[in-house]
C-alpha cells in the first residue's frame, strides 16, 4: 500500500527509549496495542513504518519500528504523525461510537433542521470529545460531544444536529444558576486564610 487517500491519524512519535531505537508513541487507539494490528503505518510525506515490538509503557506504548536500530534514528522521528488509511478501519463499532475522521467536515443543523455551520475538529483535552465548529462566520466555537449537546449524528446523510441550549450556544431561561448581574463577589464560599491566592 502506498500513502492513505483517506488518512486517519493512529499515533504520534514521542521520544527515543533506551539506546536501541526504540520510541515512545502515544496512540489514538481504543487499545494502545492494537496499533500493530493496522498493518503499515505511514508518515504525512509516505514513509511507511512496520512495528516488530510494541509493549505498554504507562501513559504511552514502547515500540521498535523495522529499521530503526539506534537512538540518533529515533531521535529524529520525534514528532512524526502515523496514519493509516480510513478504509482499514472497521465499522462494526457501537452505534454511537465515531472516528474523528468521520465527523470532520460534517455539517452543523440547528434543532429547527437548518444548517448552521460546520465540524472543522475533534478535539479531547482529557475531559471528553469536543466539536470544534463554524458558525455563522464564527470561527473556533467549542461544543461539548455529548449526547445532550449533541443528539443525532448522520455520517451517511453529512451533519450533526446541536441541541443550542445543551451545546451552551444560548442560555436556558429555566435555570436557577445566578446570571452575571445576580453575581456577589462577596458572597462567594472562600476557603481558609491561609490557603492563600487572591483575595
């Protein structure tokens, strides 16, 4: 196989491990080391990497890539992004399960059907997926990948629609949370004196 046509990213090299060329990789699998079952993994530029060890190593897994034998190999592959093709992916997932891939591109509906905006990103900083959108000409509008926020994907008919009260896009008259004139500065809950910060 020569370089994906549909690339999904798999991992990214992280620093060399020991003097034998092996490297620390963070995977985007569901399994870390179910990374060497995908077959080749290839670079943006189409350089393809061939796993012979993969073993866990807290956070990040341990691999040796055929080839690669030493550290000064290694230390230059730091940074690389591996991707395979979407097509040796499978799609037996559950039915709420979705590769980022997929969602990117997708457009955006309201809870009215009309079409808003639309999915430039997936990101998860650790505390979940986030939709990164465009709306109305705004750009970088972050929106919480929840079933509340966000309760019906068609990946065969190409959107999302956004509950906009749930994805925090327009506030919920019904909520008993102080809005920002109801707010006492002073009748905020402090810790002790002597825990420090402003005060």
């Amino acid at each position: 196989m020569t370089k994906p046509q549909n690339p999904v990213q798999m991992a990214v090299i992280g620093a060399a491990h020991g003097i034998k060329g092996e490297l620390r990789v963070k995977t985007f699998t569901g399994d870390p080391l179910a990374l060497a079952d995908y077959g080749p993994l290839y670079a943006r530029d189409g350089r393809a990497f061939q796993i012979v060890d993969i073993r866990p190593a807290n956070t990040v897994v341990v691999v040796r890539f055929k080839g690669i034998s030493d550290r000064n190999a290694a230390e230059a592959l730091a940074g690389t992004e591996l991707f395979v093709d979407r097509s040796v992916l499978p799609d037996d997932g559950e039915e709420d399960e979705f590769y980022h891939a997929d969602l990117v591109g997708l457009a955006v509906r309201d809870d009215t059907g009309a079409d808003i905006g639309k999915v430039v990103a997936v990101h998860n900083f650790g505390g979940g997926d986030i939709l990164d959108v465009t709306l109305a000409g705004r750009k970088g509008v972050l929106i919480p990948f929840t079933q509340a926020a966000v309760p019906d994907v068609s990946i065969k008919d190409g959107f999302v629609r956004i509950d906009p009260t749930a994805a925090g896009l327009i506030d919920d008259e019904d909520s008993d949370a102080p809005g920002r004139d109801g707010f006492d500065p002073k009748g905020r809950p402090r810790g002790p004196k002597d825990a420090g910060g402003n005060r």
